[in-house]
C-alpha cells in the first residue's frame, strides 16, 4: 500500500475517533456567533428520495465532502470580506426535510473539514417518493431569515431529479423567496428515471429546461446539471466554488477542471 494512502487512512482513524469531540466544539462556535457578519449563508438541500437509489445518495454527499476538503474551496471562503461564511445541510424528498447538519460556520481550513467529517458520518435518508421543490424552498427560506447571522448575500443549492409534484405550486413560494433578496441556484440531477407530474417520464432536456426556468433566481442564479452518477463530484465542486467566490469568471475557470 502506498504511503500517501495509508497516512490518509491514518487521518482518518483518528479523526474517526476525535469527531465526537471536534463536531460539538464546531456547534457551540457557530451557536457563539451567531449575529455575527458572513459573506454568505447558504442552505444546501439535497434530494434523497427514493427516485434515486443508495449509490446517488452516497455519490451526492461524497462530492460535498469532497468539495468542502479541497483548497480552492477554502481559498474562496477566506478570501471573501469577512473571510467566514455559514453553512447548513439539509436533506429532502417529497414533502420532507431532515436537517443533518444545522448552521456552522466556516472561515479556515479545519472549519471546513470539520463540516465535511461531520456530513461524511451521515447515513442519507431514505424519503419516499415524490418531489416538493416548494416545501423545501419554503423550509429553506425560514432557515435563512432565522439563522441570525447577517449576511451579505444568501443563497440556497436545492439538487433534484423531478418536477414539483406535492405541496405547493413553486411559482409563489419561489416569488417570496426571491422577494427576500434570496438567490436559488439548482443541482439537477439529469439521468435515469426522471419524474414529472404525476409521476410521468421526462426527458433530461426537459428537466434542465425546468430548473432555469421554474426554480433558479435571483442575482448571478443558474443550474449546475449532473448529467451521470461519475459527475456528481466535479459538477458539486464547480457549483460550490462559482457560489462562494460570486465571481462570474469562476464559470470560464472551472469549466476545464476535469470530470473524474
């Protein structure tokens, strides 16, 4: 076995053994700051119903805690004005939500594999079928305007392999959180058996074409498709660094990082 590899075992063995510890010390921090300035709050909702299987589930939240180890990642969050910023990860399907990991803040390195250690730990949820894309907006909604943090923007990164179908329509839901000066951008999850209305087949084009125009908004929103389970990864990677460095440049730079 390699040496690279068996010392990131090892780092793993013993961060197995110190998150009890780690993710309380993480909470009560984030709980100390609250009021406290962010560059951003940002609600990450993925989809764990059971249109996708536990293989999706595990790629989905692999490539979040992936993203929240790698450098460019950090280097985006401490490079914003108040180098910090909050984050809350939220599961759902039909008209569910389970809150894996309530609000945390980030401003360094450790911050952020705290938060991705404490996610990795997780067991996704199995939710039953069905796709409320305006409960878990609303559920969203009521996160950020009740986190306390003040925040220079907030945004919300829903994923989704179907239409709305339960609860609300999205038009009005999606209207008021918009009203609030929240930015939704989109993971659509655009293969295998997609979901419309009532549970009807719809194609891949027709999905994407959904997100941009039914569920995205606000400033500098846009959808990030995941066009096959191999792209999870790179597609979460580029949609969380264009999210944390709002920069528009950001969109031309990682669209040549390689899928892996």
């Amino acid at each position: 076995m390699p040496l690279r590899e068996e010392a990131c075992k090892g780092k793993r063995r013993i961060a197995a053994k110190l998150i009890p510890g780690l993710l309380l010390s993480v909470a009560m921090c984030a709980a100390a700051e609250a009021g406290e300035r962010v560059d951003m709050q940002l609600v990450i909702a993925a989809d764990v119903s059971t249109s996708m299987d536990a293989e999706e589930k595990a790629l989905q939240q692999r490539g979040f805690v992936e993203a929240f180890r790698r450098p460019e990642i950090i280097e985006a969050i401490t490079a914003g004005r108040n180098g910090r910023i909050a984050v809350t990860y939220v599961e759902w399907g039909g008209e569910q939500r389970r809150l894996v990991i309530p609000w945390t803040i980030i401003t360094n390195e450790m911050d952020s594999w705290l938060f991705s250690l404490k996610l990795e730990v997780n067991s996704p949820a199995k939710i039953h079928r069905g796709t409320s894309i305006s409960g878990m907006l609303s559920y969203a909604d009521y996160l950020i305007r009740s986190s306390g943090y003040k925040a220079t923007r907030s945004l919300i990164n829903i994923s989704g392999d179907g239409v709305n179908n339960k609860g609300r329509d999205v038009a009005p839901v999606r209207g008021g959180v918009l009203a609030g000066g929240i930015t939704i951008n989109a993971l659509p999850v655009v293969y295998g058996g997609l979901q419309g209305v009532d549970e009807e087949a719809i194609s891949p084009e027709s999905l994407l074409a959904y997100f941009r125009r039914e569920v995205i908004g606000g400033p500098g929103a846009f959808a990030e498709p995941v066009a096959a389970p191999e792209q999870y990864s790179s597609a979460i990677f580029r949609k969380l660094l264009r999210e944390i460095s709002n920069m528009s440049e950001i969109a031309a730079i990682t669209n040549r990082v390689p899928h892996r």
